[in-house]
C-alpha cells in the first residue's frame, strides 16, 4: 500500500444538495486511491466510481466540517 507512483486519476466530483466538491486521488503503481472531503449521500457514486476504476480505497479525509451535512470520513 501507500502511495509511490505518479498521479493515475484524479476526479473532482460535486454533490448538488449540500453544494460540496470531493476529490478522488490515486496512484499509477498500486491503484491505491484517497478521498476528500467524501459526503455521505454520494457514498454508492463514489464507490461505484472506485470499483468500475479497478482502485482500492485506502484512505479517506476531510479537509473541514459542514453543519449543512454528514460526511462518511467521520
């Protein structure tokens, strides 16, 4: 695991409820993969996303909190 190689994928999806942007990251080498700042109502999207891209979740952060809505990183 870890992240070794260089920048396979990134994607900048974006939740239209809760106005919020979370980003996908993964590396060339191990497909390991990071998302950012993940919002709960989009969980199945950005699984599917994952999956259908061959990607093993790793990590997941968030970069800050929202009152207006739950994110899945804790």
């Amino acid at each position: 695991g870890g992240f070794k190689g260089i920048l396979r994928f990134f994607f900048q999806l974006f939740e239209a409820s809760s106005c919020t942007y979370t980003y996908v990251l993964a590396d060339a080498a191990s497909g390991d993969a990071v998302i950012i700042d993940p919002v709960l109502e989009t969980v199945p999207r950005d699984l599917r996303l994952l999956r259908e891209l061959g990607l093993n979740l790793r990590y997941a952060a968030n970069t800050h909190c929202h009152a207006d809505h739950v994110t899945i990183s804790g």
